[in-house]
C-alpha cells in the first residue's frame, strides 16, 4: 500500500500519439481511468466522451480527464454528474505544489538530524 493512493495500481498502456498519456488507477475493486492531454489550446468534449465510453465499458466508478490546458464549457458541461474529474493546468501546478510542499515538510526533518 501506498502513501497517495491507499493501494492503488496504475496500468499503463503504450502512448496514444497525440502527446498523452492514458492509464487506469485501480483503488481496490474500482477502476478509474485516465487521460492525460498536453496540449495548449483548450480540451473539448471528445476526450470527456471517450473516457466516459471507457468508464461504461469498463463498470468504473468515476474518472479523470488532466490536461496542461484548460477546458470548453462543452468538456465540463459534458463532465457535469458524470463523475469524471477535470482537472485543469491551474488544478495540476496546485497539486504538484502542494506535493513539493510535503515533500520539503517530511525530508527537512531528515536533513536536520544528519547535519548534528
């Protein structure tokens, strides 16, 4: 079991091409698929119908959809109860700040005891 995802289990398949990146997080039973899109102009419904597609097929209990972008208010009205989560280049930088955050917060004590 891990620290980020209470024994979770990504499943990585080969890279699609269009610069993303698609995998599954298994939380125990539940699946919850992913994909990621590095792009620069903002994400459409398409990538939000697809993973909702795989989310149906698959019986999966929710979803994410992460991009380095933003999203159409087609992509989030899409999304609206669908339990697919979007998250947005603002989300990410936060995410991955509030992750160096704790990673400063859990070494610094280890620094501290070496130095003395």
């Amino acid at each position: 079991m891990n620290q980020a995802g209470q024994g979770t289990s990504p499943l990585i398949p080969p890279p699609s091409g269009d610069f993303g990146v698609d995998f599954e997080r298994n939380i125990g039973n539940n699946q919850f698929p992913v994909q990621v899109k590095c792009k620069k102009n903002d994400i459409s419904f398409d990538p939000v119908a697809t993973l909702h597609s795989k989310m149906v097929k698959q019986n999966a209990k929710g979803g994410y959809v992460i991009t380095t972008s933003s999203f159409t208010e087609a992509a989030k009205q899409y999304a609206e109860g669908l339990y697919i989560k979007l998250v947005d280049a603002v989300r990410l930088v936060d995410l991955w700040l509030d992750g160096v955050k704790k990673d400063e917060k859990d070494i610094t004590p280890l620094f501290i005891a070496h130095r003395n």
